[in-house]
C-alpha cells in the first residue's frame, strides 16, 4: 500500500511526458525545489519550515526535481504533510530528459544546479513558480514573496551580497564580472531564491538555447552567471531578508569591509532578521556548531524524521572539534587530513578554481614543476618532459595573478614544419583571454601588463598540429608596477 501511495507523488518527466502538473487554483504557492539522494535531510528541513509558517489560507505545491531521491526518503518526506490538507509534495525525475545534456560544472557543483533551468519548459497551466535552493531555511510564510508583482520583469530575487562586495574592490573576482558585463554591484541575482515569471518567459527567452549555451561554456558560478547574463535587466531586486546568506570568516569580512554604506545597513539588518536563511557551501548547524541560527534550526527538525540524523551529523562535528592528546607520530596523519579540510574549506583560493598553486606577487624567475601541470588527451610525461601528442592540452592553473606585468616562458621542442600552434593565458574558467601567442621550436614568451587582479588564472597550451611536442620546461616570472 505504501508504494501506492508514494508513486502517486512519482513523476517521470521526458521527451513524451514532458509536464509537470501542478495545481491551477489561484490560492496555490508553487514551490520547486532541486535535490539528490544525499540532501534529503535537509531538503526535509527547509520543506518542514514552509509547512510550519504557512498559512492555513493557501495551498503549497510543492515539486522535487531529482534523478534518484530513493521510496525510503519519498516516504521520510511525505510524513511531514500527513493530516497537511492544504500541501502536496510531488517528486519529477527527470533522468531520461536530462540523460543527453552534457552541463559545464565547475567544481564544488554539480549538474543539479542547472535543472532549474528546465522549469519554463517541464511546466504548463501556472503563471509563476517559486525556486528555493534544499540548502534553505524558511523563516516566514512565502505568501508576501509569491504574491509580489514583477513590474515588467522576468525574475525577482535577492542580490548576492559576497560578489557585490567583489565587485566593490580590486579582489580579482571584479575583472571576471567585468568580462561577462556584470560589474554593477548589487544587481547580480543571487540564484537559490528565484521567482520565475513563467509566461513572460516562455514569451521572451529560448530556454532550450540557454541549455544549449550552458553546454558549451564554463562559468565560476554555473547556472547562475548564466541566468544573470540572459536575465540582465530584467530581474527585480527585493530586500536581502529574502535571501540571507549565512556567511562567517572571509565571506563575512569581505561583506563587512567591501559593500557600500547602504549595502552594509541592508546586509546587517536581514542578518538579524532573516525571512530565507541559504546554509550556502553547507553552512548547516550540523557542521558549525554556535552558530546565529541554530535555535531556529533545530526548531524546525525537531519532531521530524530528520532530526536523528542530522543530531548525529552535530554530535560528529563536535567530537571532531575536540582537542585530543596523542603522540607526535599520531598526530602527523590528523594533522595532514585537518589541512586538506582547510582547503576544502578554503574554496575562494583553491577548490574553486581548481587550484594547483597559488602564485601570488612572485618576484622573481620561477620554475613551475611540470609535476604541477594538468595534461589531457595523449601525451607521455616524467619529471623532466612532457611530450603532447596531436590534440592533448596542457594546462597550469594557478588562483590569482596581482596588478603588475606577468611572463610566462616555455622552453620546447617541435617539428619545425608546424605552423600556428597557439598557446594562451585565460582568466575566469577561460572566459577571458589576457594573452596568446605563436609556439616555436626553443624559448617562447607570453606577456601581459594586468591593471588589476584577476582570478582562475590559466596556461593552456593546445596541441593542434599533426606532430608531437615537447615540453621540456615553465617558468614564470611576475614584475609589480
């Protein structure tokens, strides 16, 4: 009987059934949310506060795009809105139509950010629908926000408060918005909560191109440098409180010193009165214990089937922040996983970006390791050489480069009949190109003069020729003017 029930919450969504049905009343708030297998209990969670602050007035639809969320979790899920007349919650899989797109993701992500794009083109009969990232905690009920009027826009969200204080100083982050025409601070879209304006936009932008387009490049922060680029000037920005994002060590700081003055009284004020905590980069309770909203938090699990698990979560975090004593030789191996923490925790500097090296201000000749540099495609390598064959890359990434002038030079070999080998410096998951130059047989230079920082700073050197090439040494060198 139970697998009765919980198939008919199962949606399979594909090229023939390609509809999410929900429910047309006017009193109904259509809520989709995005989640995998492994976010059920938090998913849990933020479902549980929208049904703890809703209003007994209207009807809360509620959709789980999701490619493998198990009948065990449907039915953990499905507990909360027993007796609930006035909520439903559905599950779309979308497997079979997702199963040919092939999504640029930068690290830290995954393809899940991108299936709220699917939205105009998976729902029909509703006007609008609500998106909230599964990493959120809902503080109030979402009537004020879902019944609020787009003024001729296509979204409404908040700003992202980190990027805006970003774009407010030389950080390196500045020149990559630059580049995709995002430099103004406090207008770009903060992506985990986002009121879709579903007519207008099945009206005015190709989704399908947007899919496609998200096929081909590579952006920092995915799906949502892609929406603020096609969105652009047509997403309305409403108060912080909407959207807090609970920030601490450098994120934190750099909003406290880099947002402007109003920014920083805005930012301040949803701080202390959130509407929609976002536990962005799992920022949960769970795994930062004493944090501003645990109270809160904790509220909202208790009861549930969730709260078990997620305690066990907490009582882990604890206990790993215990100090313990133990011999030099014992501590050797915690110490080493507690720094590769720091830089799974560090994603600004490392993960992010991919990071093999951070070069920061270097002044003077330094020879990069090839042991450091990344190859894909054929290619032969020691500590010494590195032969690419026809169509493998070499590629050497590094965090970020400082204002000044910066050289790259190659020592290499190659058959003197290639011709227009090029090699080229990138900048912002290769969105931007600082410089790019002729390969030659012996020493070859690449220069450029940067008046500011810039991040994901990357050598990518492509061989395109029929013959092999080897690379037998890198060095860099950075001057600061």
């Amino acid at each position: 009987m139970k697998t009765d029930i919980i198939n008919e919450h199962k949606i399979i969504i594909d090229d023939i059934n390609k509809i999410l049905p929900l429910s047309a009343d006017k009193k109904t708030i259509h809520v989709v949310f995005v989640a995998d297998e492994k976010f059920t209990d938090f998913l849990g969670l933020a479902i549980n506060s929208i049904i703890y602050n809703s209003n007994t007035n209207r009807i809360y639809d509620i959709a789980v795009i999701t490619t493998d969320i198990s009948e065990e979790h449907i039915e953990d899920l499905l507990s909360l809105i027993k007796d609930k007349e006035n909520i439903n919650i559905r599950f779309a899989y979308v497997n079979k139509l997702i199963d040919k797109i092939n999504f640029k993701v930068s690290n830290n992500y995954n393809s899940f950010t991108y299936y709220r794009l699917l939205l105009p083109d998976i729902v029909n009969g509703i006007e609008k629908i609500l998106y909230l990232d599964s990493d959120v905690m809902v503080n109030t009920d979402l009537t004020e926000l879902y019944d609020m009027n787009f003024d001729g826009n296509l979204l409404i969200g908040t700003y992202d408060t980190l990027i805006a204080s970003w774009q407010n100083f030389n950080s390196g982050m500045r020149s990559y918005f630059k580049a995709l025409g995002l430099n103004r601070s406090g207008e770009y879209v903060q992506a985990g909560v986002l009121l879709f304006d579903l007519k207008s936009i099945k009206d005015k932008i190709d989704m399908r191109a947007m899919i496609d387009y998200a096929c081909l490049k590579k952006y920092i922060f995915n799906d949502q440098d892609l929406i603020n680029i096609y969105f652009m000037g047509k997403i309305k920005i409403v108060s912080l409180k909407w959207n807090v994002l609970n920030q601490n060590g450098d994120a934190l700081n750099a909003c406290l010193q880099h947002l402007s003055e109003s920014q920083k009284n805005e930012y301040m004020d949803s701080l202390s009165d959130p509407y929609i905590v976002h536990f962005a980069e799992r920022s949960f309770p769970c795994y930062r214990i004493n944090g501003r909203y645990d109270e809160t938090y904790w509220k909202y699990a208790k009861g549930t089937v969730f709260y078990d698990r997620l305690d066990l979560l907490r009582i882990k975090t604890m206990e790993a922040s215990q100090p313990v004593e133990m011999t030099q030789e014992a501590a050797r191996p915690l110490l080493k996983d507690r720094i590769k923490d720091k830089l799974r925790q560090s994603k600004a500097i490392v993960d992010l970006y991919h990071s093999v090296k951070k070069i920061v201000g270097i002044q003077h000749e330094s020879k990069l390791k090839l042991a450091a540099v990344t190859v894909s495609g054929k290619c032969e390598r020691d500590r010494k050489k590195i032969i690419l064959e026809p169509g493998a890359e070499l590629s050497c990434l590094h965090c970020l480069w400082n204002k000044g002038v910066h050289a790259v030079i190659a020592d290499v070999k190659m058959d003197r009949t290639i011709d227009n080998v090029k090699w080229s410096i990138y900048s912002g998951c290769r969105q931007i190109v600082l410089a790019n130059n002729t390969l030659s047989t012996g020493r070859n230079k690449i220069e450029c003069s940067l008046e500011e920082a810039y991040i994901d700073v990357e050598l990518v050197l492509r061989n395109t020729s029929n013959s092999n090439i080897i690379v037998n040494k890198i060095v860099l060198k950075h001057k600061e003017k």
